[in-house]
C-alpha cells in the first residue's frame, strides 16, 4: 500500500526560485538565456555551485568517472536500494534556465526540505547531475553501462578530447566503466523537467506524466539523379534530384501525420551541384523518426521504403536510406505514473499523460531501473531558446509533486 507523503510544505518556494536565479546568472545571455556549454568554465562554475549547495544540505558528495555529481542524503536503511532524481546543467548554445536545472534544483530542495524538518525517507535518497546531457549523454550513457568505448566518438567540436574534459570535471575516462551502477542498486529514478513542447499548455493542464520516453531512428537519404544544363535540358528528359527530394519530403510529412503519436522530419537537406543554372543532381537528406513503440516504428519505415521505391520508379532516380541513429524507446513505470497521478490529485491538479519527444537522461536511467518523468508546462512551448520560460508557480508545483512522488515510492518499495 502507498502512504502520502507527511506533508507537501517543505518546499520551500523563495529558495527554489533564489536557486534557479543564482544558477541562471552563470552564463547569463544579454537576453536572460544561459550559456554553460559542458566542460566550459561556466559548466564547471555551475556545477561547483550545486556542489557547495549539496554540501550545505549534509549531502555526501561525490563525483563518478563519467563526471557526474552524486549527492547522497542518507535514509533511515543505508542499506537499502536508493530513490534517486536529477538532471543537467550543462545548456545549448543559447538556452534556457529551466532545461535540467529545474530537475536538479527541486531534487536539492527536496533535500533540504528533508533537513529543515529533520526528516529521512527509509532509503538513501540521490540527487544526479548529469555530465554533458546536450551533446552526448555520456554520463547517464556511463552509468547504465551503454558509453561508446571509442574516445574519438566523444571529441568535441573544437577539438578536445574526452580525456581532457573529464579531467577538468573530476572524471577519468580510463576509468569510465566503473561509472556504472549494478542493476538492484537504484530503486527507480524519477525526473523533473520542463515539457519542451506546447501540450500542457494547449491543454492547460498543470503536470504532464510522462508515458515514456520515444525511441528514435535517424537516417541519412541519398537521391541520386543526374545534374545537366538546366537551360537545353527539356522537362520531360530531366532526371532531377530535388524533385523527388521534395516528394521524399512530403511522403515523410504524411507518414508522421498518420493516426498515432510519432512524429516523421526531414530538418536538413544539401543539394548538389546547388547552382541556379544547373539541374540538381543529387541531395543528401536527413529522416528524423520517433514514437513510443519500436514495433510502430518498423512500420512506419516500411510504408516509408514502399514509397521510396514508387517515387524513385516515377522519377527515374535512385533513393538510399542509410541508418545514423537508433534510440531505443524508454517506458515510465505504471506505478510511478500512478504514483505521480495521485500526488496531482492530493494538491488539485490538472494532469494528462503524454509522451516525452525528446530525449533525457532518465531514458537512459531506465535500463538500469525503473523510471518515471514529471513535467511541467514551457510557455509558448519554447525550449533550447533565451525565451524559455516556466513561470514560478508551475516550477513550484513540479517539485511538490516531485516531493510527494518520492514519499509514495519511499513507502511502495518498503523496507
């Protein structure tokens, strides 16, 4: 049986925002966005924060081979599997001060809600900050045993190696495989992040529970017709590139607008030999593919192939599908969602279940445990932007549900 929390006040609103401020300061944009790319002086300014934050909140600090900080406050069972929360600090280039903050600065108000009313759950409870969650995930990709073995994978636009970039935070890339925690180690994982996306909002609903995150499949189209002048070159004899990119285009647009909840993007396009007088002989394409079920999205791309194959016979070209990325999808955990559900309900809130679009570190978390995700609205549905905004109150009511989800899952798992 699934008790509530003692109570939901300790949260603490003046200090969670105050947080999110200070934070935010650290490569402040001359807009109000953040710039703290990871491994740069301002990620390791932010995360040196956090770090004293946690220390103040007689949390046990420590910093894993993959660089992530783990912050342990210790539960009335040492011994017992841990709950665990968090997110990332690092940003896009011109982000937002919501994205991955939010999630760890309400962990850490948990925490010290926890310490002004001398409260323990019965396990030991964990605040995650993940390393570089923005470019690469290594460090939620380290701790559930999936980090690329090949350091070359991880170099950085401007060249630096993944050995120095741990380096400057407290990692150790010989090392990185002992950032992995064993199955059974973690209870479940539960993540508070800003929605990315205009759902809640359309819906006005106040807290989405998150279904699962969506596996994604990432390809590279090539369409190969013929370039010639584009002056002396009838209609009928042209064998052009860019019109059967466009028809790629279209027949992916109306993939991703079937019934269901995937979505289908073509977002980059490269035409050769790209001059005005000439005929397109080849474009080089992205295909961007994600849904909640690996099974649908087989489909998808099989419906997709068969319209290739008619649009290449139509247009006398040539259309290859080459493979980049494959993300498997992660699903919440039913009795977290639920757990989440019924926090909404002790504080009268409006929720809806969805799927998160986007990818997070807890999809990587639920490898090695069972996850779940709360979110909160992003006005305009704007994210990785300075215009990224959740307004005081909607950061509030994630980390009262955050708090209240863990107690329930504190009780759930027993002791």
């Amino acid at each position: 049986m699934i008790r509530s929390a003692p109570q939901t006040s300790t949260i603490n609103r003046d200090r969670l925002l105050q947080s999110i401020a200070e934070l935010a300061a650290i490569g402040c944009l001359p807009q109000g966005g953040v710039r703290r790319i990871a491994y740069t002086p301002e990620d390791i300014q932010g995360r040196n924060l956090v770090r004293q934050w946690m220390q103040k909140a007689d949390m046990k600090v420590r910093i894993d081979a993959a660089g992530n900080i783990i912050g342990r406050y210790e539960g009335k069972f040492p011994q017992l599997p841990v709950l665990a929360t968090g997110s990332h600090l690092d940003t896009v280039p011109s982000g937002g001060r919501y994205d991955g903050a939010l999630g760890v600065l309400a962990g850490l108000e948990v925490v010290r809600g926890l310490q002004d009313t001398n409260l323990q759950f019965d396990r030991p409870f964990e605040v995650i900050v993940f390393t570089d969650e923005e470019n690469s995930t290594i460090g939620s990709k380290a701790m559930s045993g999936n980090v690329v073995g090949d350091s070359d994978y991880y170099r950085r636009p401007d060249g630096s190696s993944i050995q120095t970039c741990l380096q400057r935070i407290g990692g150790n890339w010989d090392a990185i495989a002992t950032a992995k925690r064993p199955v059974g180690e973690i209870a479940a994982f539960v993540e508070l992040h800003v929605e990315q996306g205009p759902v809640l909002e359309s819906m006005q609903k106040e807290i989405g529970i998150v279904e699962g995150i969506v596996g994604q499949r990432r390809f590279k189209i090539f369409v190969e017709g013929n370039a010639n002048h584009a002056g002396t070159t009838p209609m009928y004899m042209r064998r052009d590139a860019l019109v059967t990119a466009s028809k790629v285009v279209l027949a992916v647009n109306a993939i991703g607008n079937t019934p269901g909840q995937q979505v289908a993007t073509v977002g980059q396009l490269q035409v050769y030999p790209n001059a005005a007088n000439v005929v397109p002989g080849n474009v080089e394409m992205s295909l961007d593919i994600r849904d909640l079920s690996d099974c649908h999205i087989d489909c998808l791309l099989e419906q997709l192939r068969l319209h290739f194959e008619d649009i290449a016979l139509a247009t006398d070209t040539k259309i290859h599908i080459v493979p980049q990325l494959h993300l498997e999808p992660a699903l919440a955990e039913p009795h977290i969602q639920q757990a989440i559900a019924r926090a909404c309900e002790k504080m009268g809130l409006s929720y809806t279940h969805l799927p998160s679009r986007a990818s997070h570190d807890a999809q990587e978390m639920a490898n090695i445990t069972e996850m779940g995700m709360i979110f909160v609205p992003s006005s305009g549905g704007i994210s990785h932007a300075e215009e990224e905004h959740s307004s005081p109150e909607e950061c509030l009511r994630g980390a009262k549900v955050l708090w209240e989800t863990l107690w329930q899952l504190d009780r759930y798992y027993g002791t």
